[in-house]
C-alpha cells in the first residue's frame, strides 16, 4: 500500500486556523480563508463541514459547502467563527475541524481554534 501522501487528492493552505483570543461575552464574530488545492491527476468534487463542533458557546461554519475544482486548481473556503455573548472562558479553548470529502471519504482537514478569555 502506498502511503497516502502519494494518493493525495487536496491540498489545504494553512492546515490550522487560529481565531485567536475573543474576550468572554464579547459575541465576535471572525472569519479566515482556506485555500484549497485540488492536487490529484483530474477533476474533483469536495465537500466541505465542520466537525468536533464544540457544544454551545462557540460555533464554526464554512462557505462554500461544496467546490468542484479542475487539477491543478485552487479555491478559497471561508471559515466563520462566532462566539456567543455568554461564552465562557475555556481553559483549552473550542476546537473543531474543517473536513474535506471527495466521494463520501475524508481525504484532509484543517483545525480551527478560538481562545475564548
């Protein structure tokens, strides 16, 4: 079996998002860019999701939802954070995961965090 490096089907730039530190009862809203390159020998389909989303006080979403991109392409998915006006402070802070599917099966994703203080 070959290691999946060389199965690679996407590309992802950067492959952690930090929303940085957002003070407690604050409700901010941040957003970032994901660049998404599709690096396999021909057309694909991603779908993108967030996973590990954590309970309650802090809420991540990505747009588009989906990106079909030539080989060789690249596009940007945009990662929303909102943090709710009662988030407490966590000391380990949210966490959660941009997930990235091309025929039903996880093929990359990207951590996010937001430091609530």
């Amino acid at each position: 079996m070959d290691p999946p490096i060389l199965n690679a089907k996407v590309s992802l730039d950067p492959v952690s998002l930090s929303f940085g530190a957002v003070p407690s009862g604050s409700g901010q809203t941040r957003q970032m860019s994901v660049a998404l390159t599709n690096v396999s020998g021909g057309p694909q389909t991603y779908s993108l999701a967030i996973s590990g989303q954590p309970a309650g006080s802090v809420a991540y979403n990505v747009s588009p939802s989906s990106l079909t991109l030539a080989a060789g392409a690249t596009a940007n998915a945009v990662i929303t954070m909102a943090a709710s006006q009662g988030a407490p402070a966590v000391a380990n802070g949210y966490q959660a995961f941009l997930e990235v599917k091309a025929g039903g099966t996880s093929i990359g994703h990207a951590a996010l965090f937001t430091l609530v203080k």
